[in-house]
C-alpha cells in the first residue's frame, strides 16, 4: 500500500508544485487521509525528496530557457567565455541573488523561527491557505490595468530578483503560504507580468527544490532501507510524469488569466482545513 500511496503522493506533488496553492499543504492534507506508513523523520525526508522528480521535469521543459553554454549569436565575451550565452549568464546571476536570502535563511535562521508542531501544524497551514487567498484576489484588484515594466526574464533587474528573492522566506517560515504564491505576489506588485512572474519563479524552483531535496538526502541517506528508496523512487516517477504536464498547463494559462482563481481554491481549502482538520 504504501508503493501506491507514493505514487498518489507524487501525483499531488506533480499537480500542485507549479501552482501558487502549496504543494506542501496538500501533501500533508492527503497525509491526513491516506497516511505513509512510515517514520516521521522519513516522512519528512519523503515530502521534500519527491520534489526531485517535479524538478527533473521542469529542467526537461526549460532546458533550452536555463542552459547557459553553447553556441550563441550574444556570447558573454570572447575566448573561454564566447561558449557562455551572454542572457543566460545574467538570468543565472538572478536566480542565485534572489535565493541567497533563502539559503541563508536555511543554514543558520531556520531553527530559530520552528515554531511549527503536530499540535498547531494544520491551523497553521489553514491560516496560510487562508489569508494568502485573500491577498491574491485583493493583488489582482489592483493589478488589474496595470502595465507591467518587465514582461520576460530577460527585463527583470537586480533589485527585482532580490524582492522575489526575500518574499521566499515568507513561505519558509509558513508552511502552507506557497513559495510559489509568494514569490508571484511579490513579482506583480514590483511591475513583473504575470507570465514572466511565473517562469521566473519555475526557475528560482531548479537551486532550491534542488538544493532542499540533496541536503535532506545527504543528512538520512545512512538510515535509508532498500524499501524506503522503492517508495521515494515511486513517488519522484509519478511526480516526474504529471510535472511534465502541469507545467505547461500553468504557463498557457497565465498568459491569458489572472490569479484569481487559484486565490478564490485557496480561500476554500483554507475554510476547510480550519473547519475539519486543524
């Protein structure tokens, strides 16, 4: 059963890592109702490693937007350096500012602010759902006529990428907020379109899913059965196939839509969650 249960899991994993709702509060929803026979700390390690087959599938969709070596008509200078693409270069010197607050964050913040527990978890996360909800649909209102200054990656300055950056630590502290979600609020507000908004934050997504699921892997990899790795494995390939999916829905549909709707499904998962489950 739990092989099964993995696979589902790396379905809403699949599902609900691309879209400002929180892939995090959803596993730990579906937790609730069909829960991983396992130990806590390996379930701990299961929610944040099955995120490597979400990430693999969005480096398979934007290989061509992130590689930065090859042959290119913009190269970043001559010699070795004529082999850089020149608008990948600094789309990575972005990406790495805008996760350095993060992974400061991670490294010597992140005990200090744990006040999450078994006992407040979920009113936590329903909070989040809740409120993050509510800003979404009130952004959107005034966003409405807005014209954005940067409407690609390319566009979006240094001091933009910071803010983005900063707004992580948001979802860093509150489980249930959405890295994703905060990162995109913060992105419309400072002039950021909604679409680029949200192929940039994908691609904050590559180092820090990345980097989260590699620490937690090199901590327990020790106290790994062959059993454990099955059942990770199950749930990264599930999570691998829907992302390849989800992400290119996601894209398509902020080019054309607002927020709104996924603010309105937080709204609603979080009455949920502090009617039933907190």
């Amino acid at each position: 059963m739990n092989f099964i249960k993995a696979i589902l899991f790396g379905i809403i994993e699949g599902i609900t890592e691309w879209m400002p709702i929180s892939s995090t509060a959803h596993m730990k929803i579906l937790n609730v109702f069909f829960p991983l026979e396992v130990s806590p700390d390996f379930y701990e390690v299961f929610e944040v490693v099955i995120q490597l087959g979400a990430i693999m599938a969005l480096l398979l969709v934007f290989w061509n937007k992130v590689w930065p070596f090859g042959q290119s008509d913009n190269p970043l200078g001559k010699g070795a350096l004529s082999d850089i693409k020149k608008d990948k270069f600094f789309l990575w010197l972005k990406i790495i500012l805008a996760c350095l607050p993060v992974i400061f964050f991670e490294l010597f913040l992140d005990d200090k602010f744990n006040f999450v527990n078994e006992n407040n978890e979920m009113k936590i996360i329903g909070i989040s759902l809740l409120t993050v909800g509510f800003v979404f649909v009130f952004v959107e209102m005034i966003v409405k006529n807005k014209k954005f200054t940067a409407t690609s990656t390319k566009k979006i300055t240094i001091l933009q990428a910071i803010v983005i950056g900063l707004a992580q630590l948001i979802a860093a502290v509150f489980p249930g907020v959405s890295r994703s979600g905060a990162t995109i609020i913060a992105a419309l507000l400072i002039g950021i379109s909604r679409s680029t908004a949200t192929e940039f934050t994908f691609e904050l997504a590559i180092p820090v899913m990345f980097g989260a699921s590699l620490m937690k892997i090199l901590k327990y990899s020790a106290a790994f059965t062959v059993t454990d790795i099955m059942i990770m494995l199950f749930g990264c390939v599930s999570a691998f196939m829907v992302s390849l999916f989800m992400i290119r829905i996601v894209l398509n549909y902020v080019k054309r839509n607002t927020f709104t709707v996924f603010g309105i499904y937080r709204i609603l998962m979080g009455l949920i969650v502090l009617i039933f489950l907190k």
